[in-house]
C-alpha cells in the first residue's frame, strides 16, 4: 500500500500537452516554458554512423509519422541528419530538430562558436532546441553563450542535458532565460523525481534518454506480461508509460521495423493499475554515466 501510495505521489501527471490528454492514433505534442510545441516522440540516432544509416533511419521514421529528430556533435553524424532532412520526404519547418554542445567545447569557453559549427555540419541555418549536453566545468558561461544564440534567431529553444537538481537551480538562479528542455536518463528503473520536481515547478520539460533501458527491459517480465492486455509490445508498454507520465521519448534505432512499432504509441493508454505496477519497478538504477560523477 505504502509502495503504491509513493508511486502515485512521485509519477508527474499529464499538465501542458497541448490536447486534451486522450488516446489517439496521431502524434502528440508538448508546449515548452516559450511557447514552442515539442513532438513528444522522437528519433534518438546515438551510435548511428555519419552515413546512409542514419539516413534511411530518419527517412523510416518521418514516414512513420515521427517529426522528431536528437543529434549531438559528439555522435559524430550531424552530416547525415543534415542530408537526411534536406532530401526528406517531410518540409524541415515540419521537422523538431534537437543537437547538442559537446563538453570540451563547454569547458574551452566555446560555445558560441559551437553552435555556428553545428548549424554548418547539420547544414542549417537553425535548430529547434540546442542543449548543454553535459554538467561540466564552465556551463554558466556557455548557457549565457546559448542565450545569446537564442537572441541571434540560431537556435528556437535551448535547454540542457543530463542537468541534475543542484546544476539545474545554478541555471534558474543565475541565467537570464529558463531552460525549456533537460533531457536525462529516465525510465521505470530509474525516474529521477528530485530533478523532475524542480523541472515541473518551472514548467521546464523532460526528454528520457534511453527510455529502453538499453534493452534491458526485455528482461523485466512484467512488461510482456502487460503488454498482453493490450495487443502491443513490452517496448510499446514502456515507451507508453513514460509519454503517460508527460516525458518526451527519443527511442534509438537503426531498424526499419522496431522504428514503426516505436511509433505506434497513439492508438492505446495504460490503466493507472499498470502505470502504477511499472512505478513501483522504480529502483534508482542507472545503465548511463551518472552526472555527478563522470569522467569525459
């Protein structure tokens, strides 16, 4: 009782989507702190290669009904993603494009001239969202840095990446501009309340990375057992759960077939008796680095 109690507490409820929440077979969105609507699925292309790869991967997913894509210059394939959305069957204003600036430009003081260097790999004269991908040394100075690409017209909203509460306050107390994105590791095993409950006091939105526990979550039986109930996937399931709790999802994949069965996410919605039993998987277990204490 206590864990169910605990769970229905900490899980953050539906609160800016910009429709009422229902169940529907389209995509659905997220209004930002700025106004700006986020497609709350995306395309994460970590580890996918500066190639035909990544192309094919964007172009599956944009005809699957996807309208988001997550790069970073550290996944070394803003190239491809460019291409990808130039020769894409979708108009780029159509198109959510997130990337990111890389530590060593962070701490080396160059994030102005990163973000210039980003729009020339992604061939672009705009991104929709630029985030400071990691806490490193220098990050006060490089998010005045965003703010200014912000004000230049380069970038539509910036945010920040693996940001926990204590880095996330320095933002919100010193910067002149809220954050409109942290993006962090967030899935059942692992929710991160205390960054989120600072976050959702300044309507700043979430982006899960790695909502799939990078594959891990084949191996938690109750996530076939649910996704039974429904005709759907466990991978579904999860990636349901997370959008039910108003978090942006950014699943990676190369593969035609698992990026159309990510995009079916619409048509279902869990019961709270299954939103809780995935609550109470929670067990503060990361499979990334953890953000106070890494090493690159």
């Amino acid at each position: 009782m206590l864990l169910t109690l605990f769970a229905c507490i900490r899980r953050p409820r539906p609160k800016n989507l910009t429709r009422p929440w229902r169940v529907t077979p389209f995509m659905q969105y997220i209004t930002l702190n700025n106004g700006l609507k986020i497609p709350q699925l995306g395309l994460g292309v970590w580890q996918a290669d500066n190639g035909q790869e990544t192309i094919n991967a964007i172009h599956w997913a944009l005809d699957a009904g996807y309208r988001h894509v997550d790069t970073a210059k550290v996944y070394k394939n803003e190239e491809a993603v460019g291409k990808a959305l130039r020769t894409a069957s979708i108009p780029r204003t159509d198109v959510w494009l997130t990337t990111k600036i890389w530590n060593d430009d962070i701490r080396a003081g160059r994030t102005a001239t990163a973000v210039d260097e980003a729009l020339a790999r992604l061939g672009t004269d705009y991104v929709d969202l630029m985030l400071l991908h990691w806490p490193v040394d220098g990050y006060l100075a490089a998010w005045a840095d965003l703010e200014k690409a912000l004000a230049a017209g380069k970038v539509r909203a910036i945010g920040l990446s693996n940001f926990m509460e204590d880095h996330l306050a320095d933002i919100i107390d010193q910067g002149e501009i809220l954050p409109a994105m942290n993006q962090i590791e967030y899935h059942p095993y692992l929710v991160q309340a205390d960054a989120i409950s600072l976050s959702d006091q300044h309507n700043i939105a979430i982006t899960a990375w790695s909502p799939l526990m990078q594959g891990e979550f084949l191996q938690e039986p109750l996530f076939a057992d649910i996704a039974k109930a429904y005709d759907k996937t466990a991978a579904q399931v999860v990636l349901r759960w997370c959008l039910q709790n108003d978090i942006i999802v950014i699943p990676k994949s190369t593969n035609q077939s698992r990026i159309q069965e990510n995009s079916l996410l619409f048509d279902f919605e869990l019961s709270e008796e299954h939103m809780v039993a995935i609550d109470e998987l929670e067990r503060n277990q990361r499979f990334g680095p953890d953000p106070h204490n890494f090493d690159f």
